[in-house]
C-alpha cells in the first residue's frame, strides 16, 4: 500500500513538459440554490461572492436542469445525456447499472492528462463513482487528510458496498436514511448556531478546496467542490441570519396550485415534512412560511461565504487567469410558491437555474445572455473552452459561442422531465418544453407513453403560473404549433 507521502508526492509525477489543455477547471456545484442571488437582480440576496463572479464571467439567465432533484440532474449534467438515456430519475440508483462503460465529465478531463479531484457533494450522497477521480472524492466525513490511504480507502470500501448492492445506495444506508426521516429522529427545519464556519460541512469543504488549489497549483487540474446548502435543514452560523432582516420578508406572491393543472404536477411537500417543526400534514403556518424563507436566503449567505474563501485562493496561488469558473444550482427551489416547498415539479421555480461561466481573458466579462441553456450542455461547453477534443455521445451542445457573442441567436427551447410513481393513470413521466414565451408539459403513461394531461403557461401574461390555458380554445394556435416543436425534441430546438 503505497505511504500518503507516495500518494501526495504522485501528484508531481502526472505533470508534464507542456500541461493538457488550455486551462485549469474549477468547477462549483450548489446543493438546491435558485437564481435568488443579487447577480439575478434578487435584492433580498446577499451573495456577494458570487456576484464577484458573475462580474467576471457571463451569467445565464435562461438556463434549466432535466430534472429537479439531486441524483437525476447531476448525472445528467455530469454524464452530458438526458434522464431517459441515462435512466436515473431516483436518488437509489448509480449510473453504471445501466451505462457502465459511460464516461464522465471529470473522467473525460482525467483520459486528457488532467488530476481530477472532488470535494463535497458532486454526485448524490453514497453514489460516488471513482473512475472519475485521480484523487479519490473526498467529504467532510472522510477520515485522514485529502490524498491519504486512509481516506481512499474508505472510498473504495463505499463504492464497493454500493457496487455489491446492484448499483444502488447500499441497504444499511438506505435504512439509516429512513431512520432519520422518522419524526423523533429528524433534525429541525432550520437552526443558526452561534458557529464559526468550519464547525459546519461546507465550511470544512471550503477550507479544504483551499489546502487542494495550494497543492494543485503547478499542476493542469479539473478540481470539483460541492456545498449541500441551502439544501434543507436550512443550517447556517447565526451571523448570516443576522444579516437578513426579518421584517424584509414576505410570503410568496401565489400559494395555490395552478387553475386546470392536474393534481399530480404538485407534490404534498413531502420533504420537507420530514423534519421537526413542521406538520406532518396540513397547511404550513405562515409564521414557519416566513422563518423558511428567510434561513433559506441565511444558508446561502453562508455558501456564498465559502465559495468566496475558494475563489480568493486562486487568486493567492497566480491561478486566476489560468481558471475557467463554472458555478451551478444543481436546480431551483419552490419557497411557498404554488403552496409548495423543495423541487420535484416541472414548474418554472423548480427547473430555473444559476449558471455561471468565467474563461479567462473573454471579452464578454460581467455580461448575462438570455439563450437558453441546459445542464446537459454544461459537459460539451467546459471540454470546448479547455480545447479538448469532444467526447462522445452529447445530448447537449456547447453554449461557448455565447461566451464571446451574449446576444447571438441560440436555441429555441429547454426540456425538462419529472416522474409521477402512483396517480390514477398509473406510473407517468411530464415532459416539459420551456420555450420563449410558454412552458407544454405532457403527462404521458411510463408504460405506452399514451398522454393523459397537459399543462400550458403562459409567461407573458402569467409570470407566475396561476392558470393552466391548455384547454383555452383562444390559445389552440400556440398550442399546436407547440406540440409540434415538442414533437421534435432537443434536436429540433438547436440553434441552425
């Protein structure tokens, strides 16, 4: 077994006389963070990092993931296909049980002469996959430093279990997972202890992005860091609860489903009804509406916080013009809007990301770009940027072009999808197409795929969603030409 000095000092031994590709490529994930930052015009925001790097990057203000929850979007984006090729729409099951050949995001860049790493949640928690890593993924709970025996070792040992339980979370960590989800077991919704940073995960994580970017520095690195908050519970240290007033707050402007939409395009918040202090069934008292929101914006503060420790070490290492930034919500986040909390719906709060990109030296820093882009193009875009040759199999396509040109003519529309297990109709799937000025989704049956309801909104009149004009007659125009560019799928919405 080789000692940690051997691992650490291995590192050196990857380097040669000319560094693969064009830049280095530190890559930020964010575990359920909407675009509600102030680089998105969110004054109630305080994110000032990450506006820091929105000013040196181009900001996407059209973007959405395939679908909204962590397991299924982060393979997507890190597999570059979409969740009906990759067939993970659970947070159970690895990629590999149904594409075990498939290469990765980070692995792409590791067969290209780049150390890999990940810190943090990149993949869903307990799905790891080590082919992607030169340096085996690390977490706060791993033991050892970065890079030991230790900690690679109980890598290999979670990604075995895993592997032995068919590619899915292994049964005592499932079981664990169903225990805490029990009501005397659960943690409270949302706590602010009076903390330093790194007594809390992402604050460990960022300090040990910092340490990795130090011992990175000479070399050409793909580095992966990922923060769980403001996933719930909202837990964040009470100075950043502090700095968001209480009495700037308020309910969301429409806590209703939406007029004519079928009952299975909600959720009953299921989620979120996990953890203490919060009914079990029921509505969810204002009050409690009010402390979710605001300790939500608190927890992103906090993120906020720690990827500007991140950010401000590649500028003490000489790295910043050697960098590309990307930065992403892995999707958006219903706060009381339709009377929903968390993802898990094809509704536009839900599907709407953050992106953020910073090549270095591009002309076009601190603009934004309306194109709409998706999480699958996020794989074929970092490869294009480091002058990599593509890899294979992309259901997305590289939106690089809008790096020197914001403004340029760019796709027609983004796709979505979100499983529904029990309804009347049995097990169905909601595709839905966000377009320019509407959203169609299609509930079709996962078995024959005959569809039993659509949904039509209408954002120019209806920013929010509040009524469903798929059976209004004067919108019968708009409905068929739709159907028709859903017809056509992904392919057909590309720029020509």
């Amino acid at each position: 077994m080789l000692s940690r000095r051997t691992f650490l000092g291995s590192l050196a031994a990857l380097a040669q006389p000319r560094k693969p590709g064009k830049y280095n490529v530190l890559f930020i994930a964010i575990d359920d963070l909407k675009p509600n930052l102030g680089c998105y015009g969110d004054s109630l925001a305080i994110t000032p990092n990450i506006d820091k790097l929105a000013a040196r990057g181009l900001t996407m203000t059209r973007s959405y993931c395939q679908q909204a929850v962590c397991s299924p979007t982060r393979t997507s984006l890190l597999l570059g296909r979409r969740p009906d090729t990759t067939k993970i729409y659970d947070l159970q099951h690895h990629f590999r049980g149904v594409l075990p050949d498939v290469v990765t995001l980070p692995q792409h860049f590791k067969n290209n002469g780049y150390v890999t790493a990940g810190l943090g949640k990149i993949w869903h928690g307990g799905l790891e996959d080590g082919r992607s890593y030169t340096i085996p993924h690390w977490v706060p709970q791993s033991p050892g430093e970065w890079g030991s025996v230790e900690s690679a070792t109980w890598q290999s040992r979670r990604e075995a279990a895993v592997i032995a339980a068919g590619w899915q979370t292994p049964a005592n960590e499932q079981a664990a997972q169903r225990k805490q989800r029990k009501q005397a077991n659960r943690p409270h919704v949302f706590e602010n202890p009076d903390v330093a940073d790194n007594e809390l995960p992402d604050g460990k994580t960022a300090d040990q992005a910092v340490r990795a970017i130090a011992k990175l520095k000479d070399e050409r690195f793909f580095l992966m860091v990922g923060f769980s908050k403001p996933h719930l519970p909202f837990i964040s240290p009470k100075r950043y609860l502090d700095m968001h007033a209480k009495e700037k707050f308020s309910l969301a402007k429409f806590r209703l489903p939406p007029a004519g939409s079928p009952d299975f395009a909600g959720h009953v918040n299921g989620e979120l009804r996990t953890y203490k202090g919060v009914p079990e069934s029921g509505p969810i008292p204002e009050p409690l509406q009010l402390d979710l929101i605001r300790t939500y914006y608190a927890a992103a503060s906090y993120t906020d916080a720690q990827i500007g420790k991140v950010l401000d070490a590649l500028d003490k290492n000489g790295l910043r013009d050697t960098t590309v930034v990307i930065l992403w919500g892995d999707h958006g986040w219903h706060l009381g809007d339709h009377g929903l909390w968390h993802k898990h719906t094809n509704f536009e709060q839900a599907t709407r990301t953050p992106l953020i990109l910073s090549v270095p030296g591009a002309k076009t820093a601190g603009r934004k770009s309306a194109g709409f882009t998706e999480y699958v193009d996020i794989f074929p875009t970092l490869t294009e940027v480091c002058g990599l040759t593509p890899s294979t199999g992309m259901e997305g396509i590289s939106f690089a072009p809008l790096v020197d040109n914001p403004d340029k003519s760019w796709k027609k529309a983004a796709f979505s999808q979100y499983p529904r297990g029990s309804s009347e109709h049995g097990e169905l799937m909601g595709y839905s197409m966000r377009a320019d000025r509407y959203r169609l989704t299609l509930w079709k049956k996962r078995a024959g795929g005959a569809e039993v309801a659509a949904e039509l909104y209408d954002y120019e009149k209806d920013p929010d969603e509040r009524q469903n004009v798929a059976g209004d007659k004067t919108y019968a125009t708009a409905l068929k030409e739709l159907r028709s560019q859903f017809d056509a799928g992904w392919r057909g919405a590309l720029p020509r």
